[in-house]
C-alpha cells in the first residue's frame, strides 16, 4: 500500500469519526440542555483530541491535523454548551 493510499484512508477516517460529533452539538445547541451530557467525558475527550492535534502537529500529518482541529471544535462546543446551559437551568431552579 502507497503512503498515499495510508493518507487517504487516514482522511476518511478523520472525516468519519470527526462528523460523527455534528447531530451531538446541533442537538445540545437546539435543544438549549446538556443534562445528559457526561462532563467528566468530554473533558477528557477535549484533552484526548488536543493531545491527537499535538502529535498531529510534530509528525506532521495533514490528516490528523485536520481532523483533529475540526474534531476539538466541535467537542469543544459540547463542553462550553455543558457548562452553560448546567449552570443556566441551576440558576433557573
């Protein structure tokens, strides 16, 4: 197998596992409510991808660098929802 070829299976992959976050943020977005939402999940989940981007980022993979920028916007979106709608429906109680 070509290194291309291992870029490209790289890419689907990043791109695959990087969307699988969309439906997540549009719902918690929406619905304006992250109860279900394990924050100690998606803390280690930011950690995780901010570390892939940095291991990225000293190999020099454009696969991983991109799906992992994408990747880390996206949970990263899920957590700041968490905190904010947590500490909104705290205060409405």
């Amino acid at each position: 197998m070509t290194s291309e070829t291992v870029e490209i299976i790289g890419l689907i992959a990043g791109a695959l596992t990087t969307l699988a976050y969309v439906p997540q943020v549009v719902k918690v977005w929406r619905s304006r409510s992250a109860r279900d939402i394990s924050l100690g999940m998606f803390l280690l989940m930011n950690i995780g991808i901010a570390l892939w981007l940095a291991y990225g980022l000293l190999i020099g993979s454009p696969g991983l660098i991109a799906a992992n920028v994408v990747t880390l916007c996206l949970t990263a979106a899920v957590l700041v929802a968490k905190l904010k709608f947590d500490r909104s429906e705290a205060a409405n109680s």
